[in-house]
C-alpha cells in the first residue's frame, strides 16, 4: 500500500541549491517511491544560532511504499552521502536535513521518528513550501495548512529564483 508522504529539505553549507538539488535527484530514483512534486526553493533565516549562514529549504511530495523507519532510514542515507555530519549541536549548520514532515495521515512517535514533525506549524521555511504543493491539505493534530499559514510571519522567507532539478 503506498502513502503520500512529505519530506521537507534543508542546506546552509557546501553550495545549498546544489545539495537541494542532488537531494531532489536522489529522491526521484528511491525504491518504491516516485517523486511527485517538489516546491520552489526558499531563502530563510536560520532557526537556531544566528551565525551561520542562511538555508535554502524547499518541500518534496512523494507517494512511497516504504514503511516510515524504511524511508527514515533511507533519507539519512541520502545525508551522509552529501557530506552530513550529525552533531550533538542542535540546528547547527548542515549540508543537508531531510525530515519526514508527515507520512500520510499518520501520527507517529517513536524514539527515531515524529509525525508530524515537531514543530512544522510553527517553522515558515517548511509551511509555506508545504501550501506551495498542497494548498488544501490537513495536519493531522493540527488542523488546516492554510489556516496555520495565516497566522505565521514570514520571518524574511523568500521565494528563490532557481529550479528544484539541476539543469
């Protein structure tokens, strides 16, 4: 049974759209899974400390038949193949993040895994991405994207003039 699952995308080190786009290739050949539709790319603050760089964030739809800790597992393949070095740090600089944001209409806590991921409604670099693909989607838990995103600032969001796949 394949579910539609939303994996939001984030970079701030070693040429950022480039990451996105390796990480938007890597994700159209995954098993099992085809690619759907991808946001435009985001310029954004970062959420944690100040001094790094900025991010580029961007949302990728997939419909997948992997289980969620299959394509967990997966996804951080795909970050440690680009350079990604997990550090007790957190919301530190990376070359690349990739989370699964929702899976379905599932909610999922485990000690690896939470769905949906902690914190999406108040996170304009992963809402706004999100309305971009999926204008009329539920959060589970958390109601109506549109109505979330009509409440949150853009805290200097900005829309980036670049394709999703590299040319």
């Amino acid at each position: 049974m394949s579910v539609d699952v939303y994996i939001g995308l984030g970079a701030n080190l070693a040429d950022p759209i480039g990451q996105l786009q390796l990480a938007v290739t890597a994700l159209s050949v995954l098993p099992q899974t085809q690619l759907v539709a991808v946001s435009s790319f985001y310029g954004s603050k970062p959420m944690g400390p100040q001094d790094q760089p900025d991010y580029v964030n961007a949302v990728a739809l997939l419909n997948t038949e992997l289980s969620a800790e299959g394509l967990l597992d997966t996804l951080q393949q795909i970050e440690l193949t680009q350079g990604r070095q997990r550090k007790a740090e957190r919301w530190g600089p990376r070359t690349l993040d990739l989370d699964i944001l929702l899976f379905g209409q599932q909610q999922i806590q485990t000690d690896r895994l939470t769905v949906p991921h902690y914190g999406l409604q108040h996170r304009e670099f992963v809402v706004y991405p999100l309305l971009e693909i999926a204008p009329d989607l539920q959060i589970p838990g958390l109601g109506a994207l549109k109505n979330i995103a009509s409440v949150l600032p853009l805290n200097g969001l900005s829309q980036l003039a670049v394709t999703p796949l590299a040319d």
